[in-house]
C-alpha cells in the first residue's frame, strides 16, 4: 500500500540520501568515542565531528565553529538557553505563536521570580513589530521568536527583529525548528544571539539531534544545564569553559550527527533556495486547490508570501479529527491534526480548542501528491452535504 507522506513539519521524511547508510557504516566500522581515545579511529571520527560544526556555521554564519553545541534537538536547546539564561527578577518578550517548546519552560520558571509578556500577532500569526517597543521593560533581557509557524507557516521577520533586540540590549533567541535547512539564517545580519535548531526536520538528517548557534557573548553568560565529563581538563570538578566542552558534557549523539552531516551535504549539492523553491510551488498549487473548494477554510495565510511550506485546514461542519482520520484510513495521506503543542498559537489564529489539520510539504513530496491530497479534501467535503 503506497502512502503519501505530508507531515513534514513533524519530521522530514524520508530523510536525505547517504544518511542511513553513513550512520550505519559508523556504527559498524567505527563505533567509537571521540574526546577520550589517543588513536587515530577517534580521531578520524572527530575529523567528521568537526567538519558537521564547520557545515552548521557556514549555513548560518555563525561567529566561530567553536560555538556551534550539539543538543538532543531544538527543545533541549531551547531549555539550556532560556534555563541557562534567566534568573529571578528577568523579564522575557515573546510572541503569541509560540510552541510549548519555549511556553513550558517559560511557565516552569514563573515561581521562580521570572516573568514574560506577550507581543501581540495578527490573525495570519504575523507579529506586530510596532508592539515590540512599548513592552520593553528595565528588567527585560531577552526577546524569544519561532522563526515560521508549525502551525500555519507564517514566517517572522528577524531582520526587523533583530536591531530593536540590539538597540535595546536584549538577547535575541531564535527557535529555528521549522526553518533551519529551508530558509536562510543569517545570525550576524539579525544580531542573533542564540540561534535553537533540530537536525531532523529541514536538515533532512536523522531524530534525536539538534544544537546551538551561539554568540560568545551569549556563551558566557550561559550556565550550563548539564555538568560533567567532557574528556577534556578532567583534573577539574568543575565544568570548563572552553568551547565547545562547556556545553557539551557526556557522550555525545555520534550516530545522528554524522547522519546530520549528510543531510548537510546534500542541502549544498542541491541548494537551499531550489528544495525551498520546489516547496513553495507545492504550497501555492496546494492553496490554489483548496480555494476552489467550498466550505474549507485556509488558516493563516492564504498565499505563498513569507511563509513555510505548512498548510492548516478546518472543514465547515467537521471535526478536524474526522477529517484526518478519513485522509488516512481511506486515502492513504498522512497529516497531523490537533493544536500542533502550540495552544496561544491556535488561539492567535482563532482555531482553538478545536485545532486544525496540518499539510506540511517536503523536498520529497511531488505535484502527484497534492493532486492526491486535493482530490481527497474534495471527496470529503462533498460527502459531507
């Protein structure tokens, strides 16, 4: 049975060639640790390790390779920066279309003397820039964005962002989980000072790995989340300072980042703006479609303007739960339905509690696989009367 595939913005899937086999090759032929063995296995290992960061600053012109971290993927790095941040008396910005990835960290802290506003965003989830400003607070020391939408796509302007951040000597954290790999970043040109990505999404590479783009700056005024071996100045109780080490204790996933190596590789052979292009020609095919389908309502955005390729329907009259359960158990299609982990998102957009389905394309995906999608919306909505 052939499915098809649109659940992009969970994970990328399938992921980009050679990282499979490079993961497996790895872990049949050289399984071994880096940072601790004196032999030149780990040191050829290291040497890939290496070229992975290398990759990662090229890709968002970072400040220096060193300060490229490894985490477990965007909500881990987002944890070490907001947790290893902020301290009683902080006062943080974000916006109404946050995941839970930033809102649940944030609400642990509450009790703990921290406190956030909220910058408004408009019904398509664009942020009012103009609302930025009167929010800011004497003990405001950092303004936290998602990049894109998982919910609906829509696209934030970093470049706007990123000087008022700068005039007003706040720390300016990115969560890049939907748009690492798909659109550029530049961190220099938007005075980003941490930049959160995960390696398995727009990367193309594998789960469980993801990482920090971070400014020197940003790194000293960090306290490590975790502590521990580094392999490096083991004569120390304490954890070193030095980079990338300070951030990086224990055994890191070694598998998943030469894997992400790969999806790296292939991301420069083909180029960002081509596999971003191909998925925005399916978006605007996908929302032409679906604007010529009575009772479907496109949340957000209705055209391709800044925005990701993420698409989110309701149907009139139906539960989005329905709709979803259809797509798949008749038509083969696999999408994501619910608040997507982002609640003040859906009620920004004015889908909650109900949710959406989400259409998220990928550089796999085909103009086939929308006319399937639309086919199958069109056969739905005219069951329904």
């Amino acid at each position: 049975m052939n499915y098809i595939y649109l659940d992009n913005a969970s994970t990328t899937f399938p992921k980009a060639p050679n990282v499979a086999s490079a993961m497996a090759d790895y872990i049949t032929n050289r399984g071994i640790n880096i940072n601790r063995g004196s032999y030149s296995l780990a040191y050829d290992v290291e040497d890939t390790i290496y070229t992975t960061r290398q990759r990662l600053h090229t890709l968002f012109n970072g400040h220096d390779p060193s300060h490229v971290i490894f985490t477990q993927n965007v909500t881990m790095s987002l944890n070490m920066v907001i947790k290893g941040l902020l301290k009683a008396g902080d006062h943080v910005l974000v916006s109404s279309m946050e995941h839970n990835a930033v809102m649940r960290p944030l609400t642990q802290l509450l009790d703990k003397g921290i406190a956030f506003d909220t910058i408004p965003c408009d019904p398509t989830g664009s942020i009012q820039i103009e609302s930025i400003e009167p929010l800011i607070r004497p003990n405001t020391v950092a303004l936290i964005i998602n990049h894109a939408s998982n919910v609906c796509g829509t696209i934030q302007p970093l470049e706007s962002i990123g000087p008022i951040c700068k005039t007003h000597n706040l720390q300016f954290i990115v969560d890049a989980a939907q748009t690492a790999g798909v659109i550029p970043i530049d961190v220099k040109a938007c005075h980003i000072d941490a930049l959160c990505f995960t390696g398995h999404k727009g990367l193309l590479g594998p789960q469980g790995i993801g990482g920090i783009i971070l400014t020197k700056e940003m790194a000293q005024n960090l306290t490590p989340l975790i502590a521990g071996g580094t392999g490096s100045f083991s004569h120390l109780e304490t954890m070193p300072t030095h980079m990338p080490d300070a951030f990086e204790a224990g055994t890191l996933n070694l598998p998943g980042i030469i894997g992400l190596n790969e999806g790296l590789a292939y991301i420069e052979s083909q180029g960002m703006d081509n596999i971003h292009n191909h998925e925005l020609a399916l978006t605007q095919a996908f929302l032409e479609g679906l604007q010529s389908i009575d009772g479907i309502n496109i949340v957000g955005k209705q055209n391709i303007q800044d925005r990701t390729a993420v698409v989110s329907i309701t149907i009139d009259g139906m539960d989005p739960a329905s709709i979803a359960y259809e797509l798949e158990s008749t038509y083969h299609i696999m999408t994501r339905v619910g608040l997507h982990c982002a609640p003040r998102a859906h009620r920004t957009l004015g889908t909650y509690p109900e949710g959406t389905v989400r259409f998220s394309f990928g550089y796999a995906n085909t103009h086939k696989d929308v006319e399937s999608a639309l086919s199958a919306l069109h056969r739905i909505v005219k069951n329904t009367k």
